[in-house]
C-alpha cells in the first residue's frame, strides 16, 4: 500500500494526544493564518528562513505547494496543532519531503504561546507514532540550525541522533542532520 493511500481526507481529525489534536493544514483561512504566522514568527525567521509569505494568499499558496503536496509525497504532510479543550493554535508539525535530503523529515514551527510547555515533544511523539504503525517508515530525519538549541533539545527528548551537518540550498546556511530508526521500539 502506498504512502498516498494512507493520506487522511483533508479535514479529518489524524492525531491525538492528551493536550493536543494534529489535524492536516488545508486551505482554510484558519489554515493559512497560522501559517503565515508562523512562517512570519522572528526566531523562525532566525532560525529557519525567510520565507516571504506576507498576506493570507501567499500562505494558502504555501499551504498548498508545501503541506499539501508532503501529504500525497509521504502520506501525513504538516498538521496544526492546537490545545484540546482551548481549540488554540500553537503551531504545526508534520512529515516533510524534500528533494535534497536522502528521506522524510519531521517538520515543525510552534507559535511563541505554545512553546517551552512540551508541546512540541508531545506533538512529535504523535507523529513518529504515526510515522511507525500508520506508514511505516523506516526512518525519519530532522534539520536543525545549529544556533537553535531550544529544538535540538526537543529532538534528543524524540530519540533522534546527529548524523552530519548539511547545508540548506541555495544559501550558505549550515544545518545539522538527525535521523531516528523507526524500526526499534521506542
């Protein structure tokens, strides 16, 4: 079975933790307004990129070519995340597919509110869980910039390992590589 046949309808409900419930990013206005705030988020900005998504539009059209191609490429995509019982947005996270790393990568950008509360490790656990029974990947991949401790440290509370530094194309900017095997039990 294909990775695409796994791929959830796009407002389905995919994931959920005690705290938390991932749902696939779509087009919605709900949609891009969190991405265009996270893609527009300073230490984003600092630690990621410069995306030049400026208006709702230019997120849809993000959502759109990024999320929701990564949704049919490995069969989950990015997701928002937001708080059970709040229905907040604190950010997304997903599988990403890049034509310049060797396989899928775990994804993500939480807003300022939904940081340093393990969010982001709660949320991750989710999608490796995921990634492991659902699609059975083999392995995943995380880029981090060398600079960006705070994701380092969610990484390591993940279980991924530091493989290399690799090189985002196009810039000069240096990343470190992690991977983690999805065939060992976690």
């Amino acid at each position: 079975m294909s990775h695409a046949e796994h791929a959830p309808k796009p407002n389905a409900l995919v994931l959920r933790t005690p705290r938390l419930e991932l749902h696939p990013l779509t087009e919605s206005d709900r949609d891009a307004a969190l991405m265009l705030a996270v893609l527009n988020d300073p230490d984003f900005v600092h630690h990621v990129r410069d995306s030049g998504v400026r208006d709702l539009e230019q997120a849809r059209a993000a959502v759109r070519t990024g999320p929701m191609v990564y949704r049919q490429a490995n069969g989950l995509g990015m997701c928002r995340v937001t708080e059970t019982g709040t229905d907040r947005d604190l950010g997304q996270i997903g599988i990403v597919t890049r034509d310049w790393l060797p396989g899928a990568d775990l994804g993500y950008g939480f807003l300022p509110m939904g940081r340093g509360q393990g969010y982001a490790v709660e949320a991750g656990r989710a999608v490796l869980d995921y990634a492991r029974r659902v699609l059975a990947l083999p392995c995943l991949l995380a880029i981090v910039s060398p600079a960006n401790a705070p994701s380092q440290a969610v990484l390591g509370k993940l279980g991924f390992g530091f493989e290399t530094m690799t090189q985002l194309p196009g810039t000069d900017k240096a990343l470190q590589l992690y991977s983690i095997d999805l065939q060992k039990d976690p």
